[in-house]
C-alpha cells in the first residue's frame, strides 16, 4: 500500500513546470544576407588553387617542424649543460 500511495501523491500533486527555454524570445535574423559568389571558378581554375593550397600547407608544415626540432635541440642542450656541466 506504500508504494501505491507514493504514486498516488505523485500523481495528484503533478504540476505544469516552466523552464526557462519556454520563455524564448523569438530569434532575430542576422543583417547580412547570403553569400552569392559572383566570380566562379572553372575546374581548372579550382584545381590550381588546391594545389596552390597543398604547397602552403606542406611549406608551413616544414617549417614548423624545422622550428619545433630545433627548439627541442636547443632545450636538451641547455638541460645536459645544467645536468653535467654547470657546478654550483
């Protein structure tokens, strides 16, 4: 009979809650309008500008790696200076 009860009161003390989403505000649209491409690209044109785009990316992933390996160099460097060399 308790568990009867407990439902029971569940249920006659059921209430309608708001959450604070029900209170949405209706959602402005943005100023800009859409994009509209004037100047498209041929195929050609397109396949050039991926390859224009690989090649930077690689160079600028060379780079970064050049940078990186030389930072860490220069770091264990310092840190087998201070291991075996530096005497207090």
């Amino acid at each position: 009979m308790g568990i009867q009860g407990m439902q029971a009161s569940l249920r006659n003390n059921k209430r309608e809650r708001k959450s604070i989403f029900d209170n949405k505000k209706e959602i402005k649209k943005s100023t800009y309008k859409g994009f509209v491409d004037h100047m498209k690209m041929t195929t050609y044109e397109f396949h050039e500008f991926q390859k224009k785009l690989k090649k930077d990316n690689t160079e600028r992933q060379k780079i970064f790696i050049i940078k990186s390996v030389i930072s860490i160099s220069i770091f264990i460097a310092i840190v087998i200076y201070f291991l075996f060399f530096y005497k207090v």
